[in-house]
C-alpha cells in the first residue's frame, strides 16, 4: 500500500534509508503485520548495520496490533499506532546502539507524553529500551538504550507512541554506544584527602633534611 497523507500536522513514520546494506543473519520481524501501512528501512551508519521494521496500525479498520495481544502505552485510546523494531546485523554491526530516535512529527501530532513506550516482544523477546520519550516540542521520538545495548545480531522490543493524525515520512536516528573513557573531576573521599595530606607531610619533611645535609 502507498497512500501517503501531506499534512503539516500529521504524525511521523520513518522511511529514511540511511545506505542500503544486506541483512542476512537477522532474526524475522516480530511486528505484527498490517493492512494499513508497513515497510522496512535499511541502515549503516556509525559503525550500526541493520534495519528498521515498521508499521502503522488504525484502530477504526483491522487493528492487528492490538489483536494480536500487544498493549498500547497508557492505555491510549488514539486512531494510529506506529510500531517500530531495530534489528541490529551481527556481520556488519562494530559498535553497540544506544539511541534510536524519530524526528520530524508534526506540531499538535503527539497529545501526551504518556503515549510513548515499548512492548516487550514475546515469545522470542529482544533488547528492551531504558527510557522512551519525546523532545519538549514533542516533534521527535525517542528511545534510549543505555543498560542493554543492541549489538550485532540482537533486536529490539517493539518501540510504540500512538497518535490521532494520519502518517506522513520523516527520519530517523541511531547512535551507538561509546567504550572511550575520558577524566573528570572528582572530591576524594576524607580518608582519601587525609593520605594525601600524611604523604605531602612526609615529602616536604624529607626535602628540608636533604637541603640541610647539602649545606
């Protein structure tokens, strides 16, 4: 299906290839399928290879997401559903992803900040998202995944916000997460600062012995 609504108002769904990879040795979509809108967008990008499955769902036609048991974030009762799931490629992936987000949702699209979340992907379940929510204009989604890192060969839980406007296309973002340590600055503990202390005591004792036995 094709049918694209142009409105300035309108919700997102992210169809933005980024490069177009293969994606062999990728498990199978876990989104249930649609008789509204579905698709699936390739990615390499920041040392992250995989793909992106997605699918809007109308609740006012054949509303297969939540027939097929899924829930909705709070409980919304809203026309659309957009469901999304990252599938990270084991072959080409050489870094871990940490962020996924969805800019480009039209202003007035998004009524709450309750109706954004995930769906644990049952029965072969993925990597699910720490934190979900949308920026302060509510024009992008977002899903952070900071304590369980997508790696190659790994997916996500199904990434869900739900909406009364219709979709139009947009983007989307993935970044991965970073090993680079750097130094920062930090209060010692007392215990910590009294060592210190005892030792500069001892440093600046012995130099004054050595400057007198010199003399």
């Amino acid at each position: 299906m094709t049918r694209l609504k142009r409105s300035s108002s309108t919700a997102i769904l992210a169809v933005c290839a980024i490069i177009l990879i293969t994606t062999n040795a990728v498990t199978a979509t876990s989104l249930p399928s649609s008789s509204y809108y579905e698709g699936r967008s390739y990615f390499y990008e920041n040392g992250l290879a995989g793909y992106v499955d997605f699918a809007v769902y109308d609740t006012q036609t054949s509303n297969e997401f939540v027939n097929t048991g899924y829930q909705v974030p709070g409980q919304s009762d809203e026309r659309f559903i957009y469901a999304y799931q990252i599938y990270c490629n084991e072959e080409y992936s050489t870094g871990m992803l940490s962020y996924f987000a969805i800019s480009g949702i039209g202003e007035n699209a998004i009524s709450s900040d309750e109706i954004i979340g995930s769906v644990e992907d049952l029965p072969e379940s993925g990597v699910g998202p720490d934190k979900s929510y949308f920026n302060n204009s509510k024009t992008k989604a977002i899903w952070e995944f900071g304590n369980g890192y997508l790696i190659g060969g790994e997916h996500s839980w199904i990434l869900v916000y739900t909406s009364e406007e219709d979709y139009t296309t947009g983007t989307y973002e993935v970044l991965p997460a970073s090993d680079n340590e750097l130094p920062v600055a930090n209060n010692p503990e007392p215990s910590t600062i009294a060592l210190l202390g005892l030792g500069g005591y001892y440093i600046v004792k012995r130099r004054k012995k050595s400057r007198i036995k010199t003399r």
